[in-house]
C-alpha cells in the first residue's frame, strides 16, 4: 500500500468516524419537529371541509408543535366545527385555540397542536388599524423530554399590501416575547418575504431558518413562488436547525406547510 493512498484512507475514516461520533452525541429528547400550516379556515382547495386530508399533512409530517393559522372556532362558513379540536383528535395531539376576532356568528384566529402538555398558556392581541382585521399570536409553555422547559408561539401577521399592521405586530411581538424566560420558537404565516421590512424587524431579535441564500418558497401550493410562513427561534445559541422541509399538499390548503427540525442546545 503507497503512502498517498494510506493517507488518503486514513482522511476518509476519519471523516466517517467524526460524523458517526457528532451524530451519536445528538440527545434525541432534546430534537423539537415544528410545523408551520395554515388551513384556510379548513376548507379544502377542493372547496369542501374534509378534515381528513388536512389532518394527514399533520400525521405524516409527525412534528412535535403545530401552529395553526386561520382556524375557524365554530363559524357558519366552517360548519361549526371547531378546527383545532377535531384536528387535535385526528393528530393525536392536545389543541388549543386564540380568538383574534368575533367572526360569522363564531371566532377566527390561531391554533397550536402539541405533543406535550401545556405548563401554562396566553393570547397576545396584537395591535392593528382601526377597521382592519385584529391578529394575535398564541404561546404555550411546555416541557420536552429532555425535561426542558420551552415556549412555542404560533401567529399570523396582516395580510395587506400595505405594511403598517405587520411592522406594528413585528414590533409588539419582539417586545412582549424579549422577555422570555425559557428558550422559544415562534412559527406562522407572516405575510412578508425575506427581507422586508417586517422581517428585518423580527430577525433583529428572533433567528431565521431559512436558507438566506436559497429561501424555501412557501406559497401557493399549487405553484409555490413565495416565502412567507416562518419559523424562527430565541436566543440563537439555544437552537440549532437540524432539517427543513416545504410540504406542499395541493389539496389540503392554498399554503403549503412548513416544517423545521431543531436541536435544543444545552445553556
């Protein structure tokens, strides 16, 4: 056996046995699945409400938290249903619903889906303008396996054209969740691209995991040409992203789902 070639072997095991060594050093009770989805008041793009497929985007992608975006609690136009419940008992997942507005003789707002039980939770009204839809961003605090203790919040900004409500809500968010005790994701359907104002102002506390340099599109399912549903963590040295994935149903909802794997890091 020549010398180069030795060494040549040598390089390779030694690769192989560093990523054998960094993968077995990965606590898996510390790796949270997170999933971004919004559902279009839970009618399918089929125009019907057969939850069933909304449902099997979340069974398949089997994430740990869910955020839920427009979700209806017991509209007419959603037949009454209470979305994130029967979503929850499909998934096999404890639900909880945030009213952000009285809506169509029932409410609209956000739903998180969760593996673990909640230590505690709130509703965050979010600011808008007068005469403008009203939004507000859910948070549930809950312990992993690893018995860490981590708040996951769950929103969605304004969908205007016009900026004004999701600067606003940019703004608020970054001040009420700075003050976090526990390491914390945020995740939703943010109605801004990269870049834009709204989220220059979110990435100036919350880290993105996103590929800056490649940005997953995320909508429209059919024929996906922009990023808009996010997830994002706080404080950067807590998280590390392990996986991401676009899942893009064209049936279940016009957005496609959005699912980030991340490693929480020791203190």
């Amino acid at each position: 056996m020549n010398r180069n070639f030795q060494i040549i072997l040598f390089i390779i095991l030694f690769i192989a046995n560093s990523k054998s060594w960094s993968q077995s050093q990965i606590d898996s009770t510390k790796i949270v699945k997170v999933l971004s989805f919004n559902i279009l008041h839970g009618k399918t793009m089929k125009g019907d409400f057969n939850l069933d497929v909304i449902a099997k985007v979340i069974i398949d992608a089997d994430p740990d938290f869910v955020a839920l975006q427009e979700v209806d609690y017991k509209t007419n136009r959603a037949k009454k249903y209470d979305l994130v419940t029967e979503l929850g008992w499909r998934a096999e997942m404890a639900p909880i619903y945030a009213r952000a507005m009285y809506y169509d003789d029932g409410e609209y707002g956000e739903g998180v889906l969760s593996k673990h039980t909640f230590l505690q939770t709130r509703n965050v009204p979010l600011p808008y303008l007068q005469d403008d839809e009203p939004r507000a961003a859910l948070e549930i605090t809950t312990v992993l396996p690893s018995k860490d203790t981590i708040s996951f919040i769950g929103t969605h900004l304004d969908h205007l054209d016009l900026d004004t409500n999701k600067i606003m809500q940019a703004k608020e968010i970054n001040k009420v969740f700075s003050k976090n005790k526990y390491p914390t994701i945020l995740a939703g359907d943010l109605n801004a691209e990269p870049n834009s104002n709204t989220m220059n102002i979110l990435e100036s506390l919350w880290t993105a995991s996103y590929n800056k340099n490649n940005p997953e599109f995320t909508f429209s399912s059919e024929d996906p040409t922009q990023k808009i549903d996010y997830v994002l963590f706080y404080p950067k040295h807590r998280w590390k992203v392990l996986k991401r994935e676009v899942i893009c149903d064209t049936i279940a909802s016009d957005h496609c789902a959005y699912m980030v794997t991340l490693l929480l890091l020791d203190e």
